[in-house]
C-alpha cells in the first residue's frame, strides 16, 4: 500500500528525495515478521544494544498486542526499516512505556489522556548507510497515527545517544530518567511531546508530516470486529481535515 500522501513536490526538507519511493506496509504475514525480527537483530546487534544469539532474532510478548500496529518502511520494494506503534488509553495501556514507566503514564491515562507510544524503531544497517533520510520517513507514522487517533501525547523510549534528534524532529521532551530496557543493555529515557498543540509548528518545519485522512485510514483501519473501529469512532473526530 503506497502511503497516498499529499501532493509532493513542495517537500523539502529532510526526506521528501526519498519520499516518492517509500511505501509503509503493516507487517502481518509470518514471513513479513521473519523478516523484520531478523533486521531488528542485524540492526540491534550493529548498535550494540544486544548480545548475539542462536535465533538471530528479536520479538516480543508486545508485538501482536492488541493495540499495536506494526509497519514495515520498504524503498523501492526492499525492507529498510520498522517502527511499532502502541495506541495507549485508559482501557488499553499494553506497551514497554507503560511496564517501565508506569508510574509515570498510569496516572495520566486514568485522566483520561491518549498517547502515541512509538517502539521497536529501527532500520537496516547497510539500507541506513544508504538511505540517510530513513529516521524521518518512519518517525513520520507516528506523527500520522497522533493524527488519527486524535493522541494527546506522542511517546518514545529513547537512548541517550538519539535524545537530540527527537527533540529536534518531534519537538520531545525528557519526562522521566533513564531505566533499563528488557534484554538490551543501554538504558532509555522516555520522551514526550504534545503533537497536538505544536500541530502547526511541526507542519512548518516538516512539511512531510502532512497527509490525508484518506492515507491515515489507509494505514491505521482495521476491520468492523477488531479494536480499530472502537478507537475510530472516538479518537478521529470529523474536524480532523487532510493538510494542504
């Protein structure tokens, strides 16, 4: 499914060279999720963040939760990158973010807020060295699914070393101290930021966030019986219009 965005050719920020040749895809098939479990691994031991293993793969109990929507971002067909997103509510709080900072979201989702919590994002090592515009293109899934879901807060769990980017790109912030994360071996922060009340400011300074309500639904709609409808008909209110 090609993301079905809106017209192109005024990008020009960081990304939009690559952006014509992007297609996001929800990993679904057993041999899509091979395929990812094995890049996170490539990915993941590169960085230094694991160990190597017999399996040659990474996966988690959070993978097929409910609640997640796993992409996979392919360039000109190949899989270069992934980013699992978890969309929190007080009735639905399965993520890493909630089992490492609980105390921290727990209270807020009992007020009622809605976050965005961005996990699992990485991408190829030798597709990365190719594609440097890789970062943008698939933290942008994020930024459309805080759209959709009409999200109070976009989440990420963060390495020290890539709070700069973050707060560069996504506008975040720091809200809670490094703790360690289930069989990797650097701690993470946990960032945050209200996408949306900085909409426009985000929209000003990368216009590759734009998209249609067209290409949300394409991405994030699942079918009648499963929990996507419930959240469509309360988080995307019919005020939320495509960007021009």
């Amino acid at each position: 499914m090609k993301s079905g965005a809106e017209p192109r050719t005024s990008l020009f920020v960081r990304g939009a060279g690559l952006f014509d040749r992007v297609d996001y895809r929800r990993i679904e098939t057993p041999e899509e999720k091979d395929s990812l479990y094995l890049m996170r691994y490539r990915a993941y031991l590169h960085g230094g963040l694991i160990l190597p293993s017999e399996s040659q793969r990474v996966s988690d109990r959070y993978d097929d939760a409910p609640n997640a929507w796993t992409f996979g971002v392919y360039v000109d067909g190949e899989l270069c990158g992934s980013l699992r997103l978890h969309v929190l509510t007080p009735e639905w709080r399965m993520s890493y973010a909630t089992e490492l900072f609980g105390d921290v979201l727990h209270p807020r989702l009992d007020r009622g807020e809605v976050f965005i919590d961005s996990a699992r994002f990485v991408a190829d090592p030798e597709k990365a060295q190719r594609f440097p515009e890789l970062p943008y293109l698939t933290l942008r899934l994020a930024y459309l699914a805080c759209e959709y879901f009409n999200a109070d807060t976009g989440l990420a769990l963060v390495r020290a070393e890539h709070q700069t980017f973050y707060r560069r790109v996504c506008l975040h912030e720091t809200i809670a101290e490094p703790r360690s994360f289930p069989n990797v071996l650097k701690k993470v922060v946990l960032m945050a930021s209200g996408l949306r009340s900085r909409r426009e400011e985000v929209l000003t300074r990368f216009p590759i966030m734009r998209s249609s309500t067209f290409e949300r639904r394409m991405l994030f709609q699942r079918d009648r019986h499963s929990f996507q409808d419930a959240m469509i008909s309360t988080f995307e209110p019919a005020s939320i219009v495509p960007s021009s």
